[in-house]
C-alpha cells in the first residue's frame, strides 16, 4: 500500500512563549494495491497530522491543544490572527 500527506490547511496559532506559528494540518491518504488504478485513486485513511510550517511535529489531544513535540510548548489556535 502507498501513502502519502495531503495539505488540508495552513493557520496560526499562538505560542505559551508568546510568538506566532504558522501550522500545517495534513491528512493521511493510502492507495491499495488490490484496487488496481491508472488514475492513482487515493482515499483518505482517518489519520491526520500536524507540523509546523519548519518541519516540526506537533502533538495534538483530544482537546485541540497542540504541543510541540519533545519541548513542551503549547500551542493554540489564534482566530484573531490573520492567515
């Protein structure tokens, strides 16, 4: 089976330390094998993940609360900041 990451959306969010990120959220999409495609059909696996915009893993619960892997810094979503 083939996977690959699909951008779904890109926003900011505000930092515990106080700065601005820009976050990606990508969702998990999967080509069977069994189903054979020359149109390469991808169909979406129920996973999602988020990174920041370097790279960077972040951990999201079931809350929303977003934190940045191996640092502890937190992350929210800031509606009053501009995409």
């Amino acid at each position: 089976m083939e996977k690959m990451l699909h951008l779904l959306e890109t926003f900011t969010a505000r930092g515990s330390d106080g700065q601005t990120y820009r976050v990606q959220a990508y969702e998990h999409l999967a080509r069977l094998d069994a189903v054979p495609d020359t149109q390469g059909q991808w169909e979406p696996t129920g996973l999602a993940e988020y990174k920041l915009a370097d790279g960077r893993h972040l951990s999201v619960d079931k809350d929303g609360a977003m934190t940045l892997a191996g640092t502890g810094l937190r992350l929210k979503r800031d509606p009053s900041l501009h995409d």
